[in-house]
C-alpha cells in the first residue's frame, strides 16, 4: 500500500470519474531526470534561456546549436525511463475512459503504455524538414553533450535542413492536437493537472476549460501556480508520489 495519504474527497471525486484528463507539463518528467523549463541548464546550454533557444528566430541565427540542443534532449529522454506516475497513469487508463493531453515532448507516457491523445508540443522524435515537412526518421539523439554546433540532416526528397519535430514558440500548435486536447477536455468530469506551471499558452487555458465545462480539476504540483486559484483540489506532492498513490486508493474493483 503506498505510504501517502490521499484526501478522501480526492479519492471519492477520482473513484466516481467516468471521462478523465490527464494533462501533464514538463514537471510529470522531471522524477524521470529530465530537467524542466525552469530548471537550471548545465552545460553549453546554461548561457541560452529555454524560451530564446526554442524559436524560429534561434534556428534562422543558428540552426547547428538548435539542432545540437534537441539532439543532446532526445539522447537524454532516450536514456532515462517512465516513473511510477507514468506508469499509474497507464494503470488508471485500463480501468476508466482516460486521455493523455501533454505539453511534453518527451514519448516517457507512451513507454509507459500509454496513449497520448495530445502532443500539444510536438515531439522530440519526429523531425521533420523545414522546407518541405517531410518527416524524418530520428537516429535517437546523441549521448554526449555536444560542445558546439551539430549541422542538422539534409532532408532526402529536396535537401532541406531538418529540424526537431516540436512547436516553437510563436508556433501554431498542431490543428489536430488542439482539436483532439479540446475535445477531451471538453467532454471530461474530471482533469487532473499534473508538473505545469501553466505559464504557456494556449495550453494553460485548457484546465480553465475544463473548469468551466463543470469538470473537477486537481492539480499535482509540488508548487502554486498561476492555475492554483483556479482549482477545486491542489495537492502539493509530485507526479511519482501522488499518481500512484491516487490510483492505489481508487483500487482496482471499478
Ligand atoms: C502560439 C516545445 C500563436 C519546444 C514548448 C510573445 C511572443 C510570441 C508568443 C507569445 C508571446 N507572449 C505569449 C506568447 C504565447 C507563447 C507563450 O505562452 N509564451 C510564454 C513563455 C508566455 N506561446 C506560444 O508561442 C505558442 N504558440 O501562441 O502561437 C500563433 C497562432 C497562430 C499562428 C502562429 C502563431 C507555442 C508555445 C509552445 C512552446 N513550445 N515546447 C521545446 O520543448 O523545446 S513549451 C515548453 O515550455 C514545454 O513544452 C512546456 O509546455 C513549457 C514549460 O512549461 P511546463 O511544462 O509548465 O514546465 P515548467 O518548467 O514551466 O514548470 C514545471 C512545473 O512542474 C512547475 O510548476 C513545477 O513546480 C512542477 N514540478 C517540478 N517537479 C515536479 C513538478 N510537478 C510534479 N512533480 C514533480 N516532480
Ligand atoms: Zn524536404
């Protein structure tokens, strides 16, 4: 039995939940080692903030440090492994209707065994050419951290350079993602709102959807944040220890 009480009412709410969202943000990886956004960068990349270097503008300047910084992030992710919390999810989804929306571009919930519904963000494993959109097959990023530049693939049907498969910022999100996420988020009683600061948009208006649609939104954040005024339930403990404590009490007899 996990050792982590969880609130009662929480319990009863998840229990009785028939059409559940998870949304997850980069602190639902963060147990798994890899950093969030807000989280130091180490290296080459302490000198550049996340949010200059994952632009349109910063590929244009520079697209061989771009390229190097997702290359040494996809190396990374493919290292590491799901935690208990991916895995709880994955536990909860075989029992209820449950969606996967996230903003991680990570694959750590769908080698958990989930389904992702929604890679708001896009994904570090399908690049795809800036010129032509062919999607390109990715070699799994590197194990070292690069010390400079890596010059990006060329693309095989017209040469152009390859670039990560994730949405920039003042990037649309993906169409389908977006529709597939509102559409869930639309029709759910119950969002649980797991590692985000709720700091990007249009993604973090999606729990204030939720809310206003009558659902229940939890959120799992070792911190407040923006969306903590909004939330019926904030409980103040992390993705690998409330997950699985929460889907340990709702217990397997559903
Ligand atoms: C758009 C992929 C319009 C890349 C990401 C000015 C100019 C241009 C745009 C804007 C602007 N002002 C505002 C905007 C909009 C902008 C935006 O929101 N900016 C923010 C910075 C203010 N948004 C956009 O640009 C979006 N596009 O608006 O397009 C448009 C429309 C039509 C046509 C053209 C354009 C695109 C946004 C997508 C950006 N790409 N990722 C990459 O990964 O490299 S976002 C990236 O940052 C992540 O995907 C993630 O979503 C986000 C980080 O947020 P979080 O996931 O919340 O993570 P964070 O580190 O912030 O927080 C972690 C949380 O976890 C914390 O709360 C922490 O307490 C908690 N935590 C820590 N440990 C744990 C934990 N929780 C649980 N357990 C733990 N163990
Ligand atoms: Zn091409």
């Amino acid at each position: 039995m996990n050792s982590h009480p969880v609130d009662p009412v929480l319990v009863d709410v998840a229990r009785a939940a028939r059409r559940v969202v998870v949304f997850s943000g980069a602190g639902m990886s963060a147990e798994s080692g890899v950093p969030t956004f807000r989280d130091a960068q180490t290296g080459l990349w302490a000198q550049f903030d996340p949010t200059e270097l994952a632009t349109p503008e910063a590929w244009d300047r520079d697209s061989g440090l771009v390229w190097a910084w997702y290359q040494w992030r996809t190396g990374l992710v493919r290292r590491v492994q799901p935690h208990a919390g991916h895995r709880a999810v994955a536990d909860w989804a075989s029992r209820t209707q449950l969606s996967v929306v996230t903003q991680n571009v990570d694959d750590l919930h769908e080698r958990a065994g989930s389904d992702v519904v929604a890679h708001l963000h896009g994904s570090l494993f399908s690049p795809r050419c800036s010129r032509c959109g062919a999607a390109h097959p990715t070699d799994g990023g590197v194990d070292t951290e690069p010390t400079g530049p890596l010059a990006p693939p060329s693309c095989e049907s017209c040469g152009g350079a390859v670039r990560p498969g994730v949405v920039w910022f003042g990037e649309a999100l993906p169409e389908d993602a977006w529709t597939r996420a509102v559409a869930a988020v639309e029709t759910c009683d119950l969002m649980v709102v797991v590692g985000t600061s709720a700091v990007v948009h249009p993604a973090a208006e999606l729990p204030i959807l939720a809310a206003r649609t009558g659902a229940t939104v939890v959120e799992i954040n070792p911190e407040a944040t923006d969306l903590s005024r909004h939330i019926s339930h904030t409980w103040r403990t992390t993705a690998a220890t409330g997950l699985p404590a929460l889907v340990d009490a709702i217990g397997g007899d559903r």
